[in-house]
C-alpha cells in the first residue's frame, strides 16, 4: 500500500511537471505530435566534448538558439536545447557537452534560409564555444 501511494505520488509529480513546462512553453501536444511524424527534418548540432573546450550553454540557450530560430521562420516546428551529463558506458568521457536540435518542415526552406546567415551563425559560435559541431541532417521514420 505505501509502495502504491509513492509511485501514484510519483507520477502525478511527473504528470504536474510535464504539464507546466508545457504550458511555459506554450507548446502544445499538437506541436508534439507533429516534430515526430515521418517525413520531419531533424538538423541535430553536436558539440563534441575535449578536454580544455568550453561551452556556455546560458549564452546558447538565450541567444544562440533563438537568433537561428528567427531565421528559420515559419519551417521551423520546434527547437530543443540538450545539456550532455555522462557517457551511457560508466568511467567514460562525455561525449558532447551540448546539443541543439531543429525540426523543420522542408530542408530546402531550412536551407536556403541559413545560406545567407551561414557566417552570422559561425561568427556568433566565439561567443558560446571554442570546438566546432558536428551537424547531422536527418528525416524521422517513425
């Protein structure tokens, strides 16, 4: 019985937390549901992590981010910013320090909307980073 009330506890917490963040937000399930049909682009920019690199994931979360955001315009569905924490093998190093995602609409649009920004964006990486990402386009299957 006091099993059961702790995990009801737990997951009503969980419940209450998800619903908040997304009423912060403003996203709504709709929008969830759409950056995972198929057929997405996913624009995934890994930050691999080195010994002696850095990376302020304030100035990122806050200015970075939103300043590409703006020029994705009306094709972007939705960003996510994910701060790397361990390795998933014990005793390893973290693999990335950090990693944005965009979910657009249509590559071509995402495209030809960071060619004329390409070197705002890479000019403002000085202001967050010292190691270049990797960038792995990607199309969700399922």
């Amino acid at each position: 019985m006091k099993l059961k009330l702790i995990l009801s506890f737990l997951f009503l917490t969980n419940c209450a937390i998800a619903f908040s963040q997304g009423k912060q937000s403003g996203e709504s399930k709709k929008q969830d549901i759409a950056v995972t049909e198929k057929g997405i682009i996913k624009i995934s920019v890994m930050y691999p992590y080195a010994e002696g690199k850095t990376f302020n994931m304030e100035y990122y979360e806050t200015k970075h981010m939103p300043m590409v955001a703006g020029y994705l315009g009306s094709n972007l569905l939705r960003y996510t910013i994910e701060k790397g924490l361990s390795s998933g093998i014990p005793n390893q190093p973290l693999p990335f320090m950090a990693i944005g995602t965009f979910y657009v609409k249509s590559l071509s649009e995402y495209q030809a909307a960071i060619a004329p920004n390409r070197d705002a964006i890479r000019t403002d990486f000085a202001n967050y980073t010292n190691v270049g990402p990797i960038i792995l386009v990607s199309e969700v299957v399922k």
